[in-house]
C-alpha cells in the first residue's frame, strides 16, 4: 500500500463542542479540512496500530465521501481493520454497540444529529472511545490543540471501497468489513425486552403505532424491529427512507418538527403510541394518544417501572440527569433509595459513571435516554423500552403519566430556544447573568425565592476531572427553577437555551399547560437574562 504524506495548512476552528466537531458541509469540504481533523485525531491517540476502527454515519450529504476519505486515511495511519456499516449507514447507538461488541479500538461517527443536512446544512464528526462512548473532554481537547499545529496528514493511496457490498476486503495488512447496519443491533434489543410480549401486543392490535423516523437514519433499523420482528403494519413506521437532505426538514423529534406525527398523535383516532427519532438514532419523543411525554418525564418513568423490562428485573444501581433536566428521576431515586447523579450538558459525562457500574439508566431534556446496553443515548431502545411497558402494565401512555404524576408529583417543565443569536449579544448576555450571581440569592420575585445563583461546575466522581462554566443556574426556595446556557452544537451565531420547572405536587393541579403554569418563572427568565431587550426577539424560535 503506498502511503502519502500530504501537507497541511491548521484551521483554527475545529474546536468539538458537545457533540463532535460541527460545522457547514462548505466548511468541511475545505481543502483539508476534513483530513486536518482526522489527522489531529489519530495524531492525538496512542496504540492504534493494527486495531480495529468502527466507521459510519446518519447517511447525510458529504457522508460517502468522508467515509472514503477516512478509510485511506485509517490505512495510511496503520488501523488493522475497518468495521463500516453498508452505504456508510450506521446510527450512532448502533456504532456505539459495535464498538463494545467487537471490542475495537474506537470509531468515527459522522453526523450532525438533529441538525439539517444537504449541500447548504450541516455536517459533522466524532471520535468515540473503546467503551463505545464519545470520547472524554480531555481527549477532545487534545484533538483540538493538536488541530492548531498540524502541518500534514497521510493517507493511502486505495481505490474507493464499494460500500453497499457486504462482506470483507483485505488490502494489505488492512481487513475492511462492510456490516448490515442493523443485524447487531436488533439483536442487542431483543436481549433486552420481551419481544415475544410485544409481539402478541402489537399482533393482537392491543397497541398500534406510529414511528416517523424523519427521513433519517432510524428507517432502515424500525423497519427491520418494529415491522419484521415484532410484526407491526408497514404503514407504522413513517419517513423511513433515509434522505442526504432529510426531506429538507430537520431531522429533530420534537412537536415542531415532528409534524406529522404531532398531527395524527393530536388527530382524530390516533394510534396507542407515536415516536420519533434524529438524523442519528440517539433522540428520542415519545407520544400517547392525545400526549406528549416531556424526555424528563420519560426518564423518570422509565427509571420508576425498569424493573418491568427483562434486562433490568434486578433494579436499578443508580440514575443519573444532565444539570438542566428535570428533578423529576431525582424523585424516583430518592424514593427507590438508589443515587443520583448530576452532570454537565452532553452523553460523555455519563460513560464514567455507565462504565464504574454507578448508574443503569440516564438521559437528558434534550429528548435523549440510555442505559448501561451502549454508550450512547438511544433512540429505539427508548421507544422499545415504552412499548414494552404499556405491554406490560396494559396502560396508555396518558395513565401510566398520570400515575406517575400522582405518585411523585409533576416536575411541570420546558425549554426555550433562542437561535441564531449574534455572538456578541449572547456573550454579553452571559456576562450580564454572572454580574447577578452574587446579589440574586436571598431576593423575592412573586412567589419566588432565589435560593441560590451559580454557574454549575461538576466534578466527575470517577477520575476527578473538573468541567467548569458549564450553565447558569438560579434554584428557587420552593424547588423552581431557571437554567441558561449556551448551545454547544449550533453552526450559526449562538443559541441561548432557558430551561424552566416547577414542581406540582397538587395532582387536581397536575392537567395545566406547561406554558401556562411556567408564566410567572419565564417572566423572570426574561427579567433576569434580558434577551428579549438586548435581542429585539419577541419570543423563542423553538419550545420544548
Ligand atoms: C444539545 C443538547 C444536549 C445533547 C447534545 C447532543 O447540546 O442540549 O443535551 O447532549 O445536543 O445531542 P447543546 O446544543 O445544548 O450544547
Ligand atoms: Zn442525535
């Protein structure tokens, strides 16, 4: 194989934010601006040679080019084998399990999640450790630093892999295994619930469905699940087909992009259940008839009736949150006796605690829940997980909501989102947030007072390493409260993110409109961080 060295020229901008490093497909297709990134990451890692690489992505624009870019450039960096999923597919909790599963060395993940794609939208990639998680902040920023030198990559001079083609390629010392995409991971989730249970509920018509996997990655693995294996109607799975533009749309589950589903959830007979999954795999949303299920929400259900599901008879070691979800699994912790952890924004502050045994289950606000299976958060583990449990329990989603509600009372929740703020005006916003931390506590606003003000810190109990300014928080004498932070993953401007909850534990006060019930804190949100003021903005581009 002959192997070229190529100079380079650093970019100065391939910082990996929460999630990898993202960015426009224009700026990507820089002349090396891809293979810069690569380099700084093989550059960056020891001990690779002659070990195995997991390589795919969500199908998105620029995907197949970068997988043939990154397999000559693994060849020419000494990588003994390759493991791509066919077409370049993989969702990332797919990628995650085969990492762990074929014990490989890492993987490369391209995507941009929920993000859009297309020649105009956005691109990504990640680099993900050998227990199939995104690698640690250490590690990012070494990939970064190592960005900011770098003068040459190299890379191998092969031919174009054909990557539809099942079956393995041996080029030299280099093995390269084109995999279905979906065979492993389907068998992952049938080790974990009872599929025999869900196909007699599906069967039987005791649970219909409807899954929209947004024209993203999750088509190809419900249709194999939902409609092969547990035998739901063809019809039941909606957007299936995985698109490099997504249809145009975003590839994000929530009520504002998950149209159609809303639609027919919120219609007129709609089916049992509704989810929907991202461009990758890892989100989830989760429907009834006629309900949304917040993902905090969702995480502290499923951490209460775990014990439910085949894999997780034995309960559960320990939960954990990201900083702004909601207190709702705390609940559930505290009253099952188990831990509970919270951390910073972003899946790879989870893998510590996944891989010490600390906690079974853990998600996040931002439609995101996992388990110890992968490293990942996981989009159709979650809604197995749920129609496992309306199996089981023989409940709609609305009751087993309401019974948990009235059980542990309603952490009432939501999320604004502003987008494409100026840089400036958000920093300045930040800034102007920190200025109050001191003064706020002790302060009474209505009903409210501040208990205390800080910006969350977290220090991770397994190696000790420190992440600071990690979200503005402002905690309430009555258990409310406001978070702000900065998105990590956005590629325009900046986005403010302002999570709000309070908590009900009055169930005759448990059926209100989470705008509605948060009226008073999103006031204060405003009267405290001033976006609207300093922005001109009337209102946020997304609630969640
Ligand atoms: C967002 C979510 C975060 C999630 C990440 C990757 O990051 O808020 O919870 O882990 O996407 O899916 P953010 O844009 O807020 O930095
Ligand atoms: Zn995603």
């Amino acid at each position: 194989m002959h192997i070229e060295t190529i100079t380079t020229h650093p970019y100065n901008d391939q910082n990996p934010g929460t999630s990898g490093l993202r960015k426009k497909v224009k700026v990507f297709q820089q002349p090396g601006y891809l293979e810069n990134f690569v380099q700084a990451i093989f550059d960056s890692l020891d001990g690779f040679t002659g070990k195995t690489l997991v390589l795919g992505g969500d199908g998105r624009y620029f995907n197949r080019p970068a997988i043939q870019i990154i397999i000559k450039m693994a060849a020419a960096n000494g990588f003994g084998e390759l493991i791509i999923g066919q077409g370049g597919l993989l969702s990332t909790p797919a990628a995650s399990h085969i990492i762990r599963k074929y014990n490989a060395f890492g993987g490369l993940i391209l995507s941009a999640s929920h993000n859009p794609g297309g020649p105009d939208e956005d691109f990504g990639i990640k680099y993900n450790v050998s227990n199939g998680g995104p690698a640690p902040e250490k590690d990012t920023n070494a990939f970064y630093q190592r960005s900011l030198v770098i003068d040459s990559y190299k890379t191998a001079h092969i031919e174009d892999i054909d990557l539809d083609r099942i079956g393995t390629h041996q080029i030299d010392n280099l093995s390269i295994t084109i995999v279905d995409p979906v065979t492993d991971y389907a068998e992952l989730m049938q080790s974990i619930f009872d599929f025999n249970l869900l196909k007699q509920s599906i069967g039987s018509g005791y649970i219909t469905l409807l899954f929209d996997a947004m024209h993203a990655i999750t088509g190809p693995y419900a249709k194999r699940i939902l409609v092969d294996m547990l035998g739901a109607t063809p019809d039941s799975v909606i957007n299936a087909e995985p698109l490099e533009d997504f249809g145009g749309h975003h590839p994000d589950p929530n009520l504002a992009h998950a149209q159609e589903l809303a639609e027919r959830m919120f219609g007129s007979a709609p089916p049992v259940f509704g989810a929907a999954s991202d461009g990758d795999g890892d989100r989830n949303m989760i429907t009834g008839s006629h309900i949304f299920v917040t993902p905090s929400d969702s995480l502290a259900i499923m951490a209460a009736n775990a014990h439910l599901i085949p894999a997780y008879t034995q309960g559960l070691r320990g939960v954990a949150r990201s900083m702004p979800t909601s207190q709702a699994v705390d609940r559930v912790a505290a009253c099952y006796n188990i831990p509970c952890y919270e951390t910073p924004t972003g899946w790879k502050f989870f893998g510590n605690l996944l891989d010490a045994g600390k906690i079974t289950l853990c998600g996040e606000e931002s439609f995101g829940t996992g388990s110890d299976h992968v490293r990942e958060k996981d989009g159709l583990w979650a809604v197995l997980f749920w129609l496992n449990l309306i199996a089981k329990k023989r409940q709609s989603v609305a009751d087993i909501v309401n019974e948990h509600w009235q059980k542990f009372g309603r952490d009432i929740y939501c999320r604004h989102d502003y987008e494409a703020v100026e840089m400036d005006s958000a920093n300045g916003i930040v800034e102007h947030l920190r200025n109050q931390l001191l003064t706020l506590p002790g302060q009474t606003f209505g009903e409210y007072t501040v208990k205390y003000a800080d910006e969350f810190s977290y220090e991770d109990p397994i190696d000790g390493s420190i992440s600071s300014n990690q979200g503005i928080r402002i905690g309430f004498e009555n258990g409310s409260r406001i978070i702000f932070r900065l998105s990590g993953t956005g590629t325009v401007g900046a986005t403010l993110r302002i999570y709000l909850e309070r908590f009900e534990a009055d169930a005759s006060k448990h059926d209100q409109d989470a705008q509605m019930a948060l009226a008073e804190l999103i006031n204060l949100a405003e009267q405290f961080c001033e976006i609207k003021k300093r922005t001109g903005r009337t209102e946020p581009n997304v609630v969640t």
